[in-house]
C-alpha cells in the first residue's frame, strides 16, 4: 500500500485526529497513519475533560491556550455534530477541585493569587468557595472537605465519543485512514517527506508527527529533539448509581449512564501499563474522604494509560528547522485542546509562521536546540 497526500499526520490518537480534521476542513488531503490499538494510546484511557482551571501556572501562554480551546469547543462539538452525527456529549458547566484540610486549601488559594500575577494571563475566573458553598453543589461531601476551588469555565465530554467523532468528521472530508500503520522511519524525499510503516511507503509534502511517547523517538528523524516521557495514570469506574454528582471534579465524573469515573493519579512506571493495586487502593482510599457516602459502592472497572508528558507538564510544538514542513506536536491535555489543535494549530501549519505563533511552546524552553 502506498499513497501521497498533502500532509502525512502520524499518529490517530486525539491529537493527530484533531489536527487532521483541522486540515482536512481548511481543503488539504491528509493521511493518517496509526499504528492502532496495540500503541501505548492515552486516548483510550484518558478522563475526558475539557479543564481549564490551574492550566498554565508558571507558562500564562499555556492559560491563554486551554482557555481559547475551551472558547471554541462548542463550535467544534456542533461542527462534528453535523459532519457525522455524533454527540460527544459535551457539557460545560464548571468544575471544582476539592480540598482537604486546612493546608490543602490553602496551596489551592495560593496557585491561584499566583496565576492571577503573572503577566500576560487573561481572565479564568476561578476562585475558592467554602465548605458550606461546596455542599450546596455537592451535597456527598464528607466533613474533611474544607473548601475548593472553582472555575465556570470548566466541562467535560465522552473522550470515546469524542476519538470516533474526530476520525469520522475527518474522513468524511477526504481523510485517508490507514491502520496497522506503525511508523518505522519518517526523513525527506526530495520536495517532502517519505514514511515507511507496516503499512507500506507514504509520501506527502509536509508532515505532522503526532504519535505520543513515540514522538520522542520518531522526531530526530527530521532534526527535532522532543523530550517526552509517559506518566501512568489509573481510573476506577463504579456501577450505575442515580445522580449523585451534580458538578464536575477534577478527579470524578458522573457519565450519562450513571457510573462515576474516579482518577487524577500519577506514576513514574516506565512503559508499564499494567494495573498497580497499591496506586488503586489510593485512589479508593481519597474518594472516601471526599465522599463517604460511596464507601460501599462497587468499583466494576478499572484501568491504566501512559499520558504524554513533557519536563514541565506544557505541550510541546515544533517546526523542524533542518526539515522544514516537518512538525512535532506532543502534549497530554488531548481533549482540552482539541478543539484549538483542529480550529487553530491545523490552519497555523498550512498557513505558515508556525514556530513564531508558538515560541512559548517550542522545546528550546528546556535549553534542547534541534538535533542537527
């Protein structure tokens, strides 16, 4: 199998599927090539929030950022709507991120005195409420809850919904999908870029290197240099229960069908993907200080993913400046930023400028110039 297409995305997780709708919308034909479900895929695994709150502390380009996608994603959510028929069921309602203790409360407050101090950060609106506000939300909270912070702007959708929407809306507008496309090697040829995969030989005039962790690998092969490492994280899924979580959490969502979806862990495992039953009972463990009310329920699934993570926790981009036409795009808010990968990064790419519309995320930000 072999083709050619304007633009090589690699990589069908929700990064490259939303860049790749995004290209697709603005006219180019694009190949997505995907290794498939063998790959260590975080989309499979991730919690489904569109979360803007605390988003950016230490980079205000990264605050501005989540909060541009967050603005279009209504229009992005109604545009797939109408492309495929898929309600991704999304709903942007605030969130909170709940406290414990008196220290607790306390940090929260303080990340948010110094967000709202640094330059250049636009207008989040959140802000802490109390204990006695809280349970007028949220009326299972146990009596450790202190507090929370708060944020209007913050919602959620179904991630898997959101995955099959991307690569239906994308093909719908002349995407070519090929899985079983594992990724071997990716350099020039000639005006463009060649890909060798499982899957056969692709070529395109530019390319899109949009495959997780795999980016750190795949990257050099067109001068880039991308330092990104996997960060376990688990989830627990309860049995249906009648409405009980009225608002969003950070670390639990009540689904349309009734199950509530606990997580937000974090693990150095390497490229273990494995269940860790100490990291679970942690997790079980928080949720009935938060909640005690859910100490008996039945946890019915659970799994694990490896998220996409760069030294400071921010999205990565990068145009390769020894192969221009060649870009790298990592981060682990997949969902967030979809919306703005699709409306905003997609068209930066065909238009030009891309290095210079995204200085903020470049990986020189780390003191890492481009491999020669």
């Amino acid at each position: 199998m072999a083709g050619s297409s304007d633009v090589i995305v690699v990589g069908g997780g929700l990064v490259g599927a939303a860049v790749a709708y995004g290209l697709a919308r603005e006219g180019a034909s694009v190949t997505i090539l995907d290794e498939g479900d063998v790959a260590f895929r975080a989309s499979r695994g991730n919690f489904g929030l569109v979360w803007i709150q605390g988003k950016g502390d230490g980079l205000p380009d990264y605050a501005n950022w989540t909060r541009r996608s967050k603005d279009l994603y209504q229009s992005f959510a109604d545009g797939m709507l109408e492309h495929n028929g898929c309600d991704i069921e999304l709903k942007q309602e605030g969130g909170l991120s709940l406290c414990l203790g008196e220290d607790d409360y306390n940090k929260t407050e303080a990340s948010i005195h110094r967000m709202h101090n640094q330059p250049g950060v636009g207008e989040n609106d959140r802000r802490m409420i109390g204990a006695d506000d809280v349970r007028e939300m949220v009326p299972i909270i146990g009596p450790e809850v202190t507090g929370a912070s708060y944020s209007p702007h913050d919602g959620h959708v179904n991630p898997l919904y959101l995955l099959r929407s991307l690569h239906a809306s994308a093909q719908q507008l002349g995407a070519r999908y090929v899985s079983g496309a594992k990724t071997l090697s990716i350099g020039k040829d000639g005006d463009g870029f060649r890909a060798e995969t499982e899957a056969g030989v692709f070529r395109s005039g530019k390319m899109v290197i949009a495959a997780g962790i795999a980016n750190k690998w795949l990257a050099p092969m067109v001068g880039l240099d991308i330092p990104v490492r996997p960060d376990r994280g688990h989830i627990l899924i309860t049995e249906r229960l009648q409405p009980v979580l009225p608002a969003l959490l950070v670390n639990a969502r009540q689904t349309v069908d009734g199950t509530i979806n606990f997580g937000n862990s974090h693990e150095e495992a390497g490229y273990d993907t494995s269940i860790n039953p100490a990291k679970l009972g942690e997790i079980a463990a928080s949720i009935v200080r938060y909640f005690p009310i859910l100490k008996n329920v039945r946890v019915v699934r659970t799994w694990s993913a490896l998220r996409v993570m760069a030294p400071d926790g921010f999205p990565i981009y990068r145009e390769s400046e020894t192969a221009p036409g060649a870009f790298s795009i990592s981060c682990h808010s997949g969902v967030t930023l979809a919306a703005a990968h699709a409306f905003d990064l997609a068209p930066t790419i065909l238009s030009g400028g891309f290095n210079d519309r995204f200085a903020a995320f470049s990986p020189e930000r780390f003191n890492v110039s481009p491999a020669a």
